[in-house]
C-alpha cells in the first residue's frame, strides 16, 4: 500500500490521462483486435497461439480472483484514492489483474515470435507500461501486478511449443482445444457448485452486478468463444485459407471484416436480450462471433487477394 501511496502523491492531469490510455491496452477489446488481425493478415498460427494463451489466462485469472476475494485497494482503505477515470474498469476483485495478465500475453506472446529486435523491446515496455498504469491509477496492488505478469509470462512460454506442434498435427490441435474446453467447463462447474459466501453475491454499485455473476457472465462467454474456436479450427483445415494479400487488400479485409464483427456483436446482443437475460445467450454470442471471425470471413479472402495485385 506504501508504494500506491507513493505514486498517488506524484499524480497530476496530464499524467493520469496518460495512463489512462495506456491502460487500455490491457481490455479484452484490444486484445480481441490484436488476435484477430494476427488471424487474418499477418499468419494464423500467430493468431491461435495470442488467443490461446488469452482464453486460458482469462479462466485462471477470474477462478483465481473468486479464490482470493482481495478487495480494490480503495475500497480496504478508504483514505487512498483511485483516478476517477479508471473506476469503471476496475470491478470485481483486485487479485489478479486482467489488464496487466490481457497485455502480457498479447504483447509478450507477439515478442516472443518476433524477429526484430526493437519490436520485442517496444512490445514488453508496452507490457510493462501497462501493469505500471494499474498501479497508477489505483486500481490494483503490486502483488495483483506482479502475479498476472508472472502467470502470463508462463502461459507464453508454455503456450509457443504446444502450439508449434499442434501446427503440424490436426489430432494434437483438437486436444488441445479439447483441454482448453475442459478447464473452461471446470471453471463454470466450479462456480455452479461451490458454495460462496454472501459478499459474492453483493451487487456492485458501479457496474450493476455482483462478483458471482460477471464471473458466470465471463465462463459462460469463454465457453462460447473456444467453441467457437474448434468449429473455426475445423473449417480452416477444409479451405487452409491463405492470410497473404496486397496492402489495400490487407486494410479491406481488416477494417471491413472488424466493422462486420463489432455489428454482429451489437446485433446478437440485442436480439439474444430480447429473448433472455441468461447468459447462455451470451456464450451463444461470442460462438457466432469466433465462428465468423475464423470460418466464414476468410471464405471472403480471395477476392481482397486480389485488390491491389499487380496485373501480370
């Protein structure tokens, strides 16, 4: 708490508007993007391995924040404060973080496959930068920081051999997905079983939902996505689409295939609530999205293939 103190005293406008950005980079979002155009433009394989390592982060990050029940630091001692701005990123449980756990697999997991140099470097101070804006702005402890980085930095260690030999054998990839499946389903049983105390249940002024409920909300999601993920496996074995194209191709498929998505996102969660608040629907959701995201959108990548191809 000394060392939050301490940053709390150097803090000004700017500075906070500063790591307030930086800390964005550590949101689902971000890394979702990150992930996806890996996928789609740059080389697929990178692409399983980043969303790999953040679908598998993110189930042992939220079973250990239900674990450990460590309460935001402005909320154990009220005299500290928090930047206003970071407040409605910061729900739930402190230990571990998500942001810093979010940058380090995605920017780490990138560095980790790089061959330059000095984007290896600019990579892991971007990791680093973002567990260093938690702190910051008050959002979570040195310890909440350096946990989420230690697991992340594992997970992409561990993450690179599992996902270089399941390149080249299909049997491996599908258990591995299977495995990954598992643990998500061994997370949900774990919160439909277990027995938690009441301060579990306890709505959040901020955010309108208790810590029990954001983390059925995120199994149930995580579930849907690696579903999603097997059927999007399962189609790129049958069209093994290519990620190559011309760079006004490249932006096409990008910047159209981003905006598609983000409507389905929008559209599903409109017509799901429509029909029920559970959040099957919301597993339900993020399947669609995944499916999209690998299986029918690259059905469309001939076509950008060709946008800008120099004519013979």
């Amino acid at each position: 708490m000394d060392f939050l103190k301490l940053l709390e005293g150097i803090r000004f406008p700017l500075l906070d508007k500063l790591m307030q950005g930086v800390t964005v980079l550590g949101e689902e979002t971000v890394f979702m993007a990150v992930a996806i155009l890996l996928f789609w433009c740059v080389d697929k394989w990178r692409g399983y391995y980043i969303l790999s390592v953040g679908f598998v982060g993110t189930v042992l990050n939220q079973w250990m924040k239900l674990i450990f029940r460590v309460p935001r630091p402005w909320i154990q001692d009220p005299s500290f404060t928090v930047v206003e701005s970071a407040k409605s990123g910061a729900t739930g449980y402190s230990f571990p973080s998500g942001h810093t756990q979010n940058a380090v697999g995605t920017f780490g997991g990138i560095a980790r496959t790089a061959k330059r140099n000095w984007l290896r470097w600019v990579l892991i101070a971007l990791a680093l930068l973002v567990g260093f804006s938690r702190m910051y702005l008050g959002a979570h402890y040195p310890s909440d920081v350096g946990a989420a980085m230690g697991m992340a930095v594992i997970l992409v260690i561990v993450m690179e051999p599992v996902l270089r030999r399941a390149k080249e054998s299909p049997r491996y990839m599908y258990g591995f997905l299977g495995c990954m499946t598992l643990l998500a389903l061994a997370y949900l049983a774990f919160l439909l079983l277990w027995d938690f105390p009441a301060e579990v249940h306890v709505v959040d002024p901020v955010t309108q939902i208790s810590n029990y409920n954001e983390g059925l909300k995120n199994a149930y999601t995580l579930l849907g996505c690696l579903l999603g993920l097997i059927v999007a496996y399962t189609a790129d074995r049958r069209t093994n689409f290519s990620e190559k194209a011309p760079l006004p191709g490249q932006i096409c498929k990008a910047v159209l295939g981003i905006a598609l998505l983000l409507g389905i996102r929008v559209a599903l969660k409109k017509l799901f609530g429509l029909i029920s608040e559970d959040y099957v629907w919301n597993a339900l959701r993020y399947f669609c999205m995944v499916v999209f995201a690998g299986a029918v959108w690259p059905l469309s990548f001939p076509f950008w293939a060709r946008i800008g191809a120099k004519k013979s």
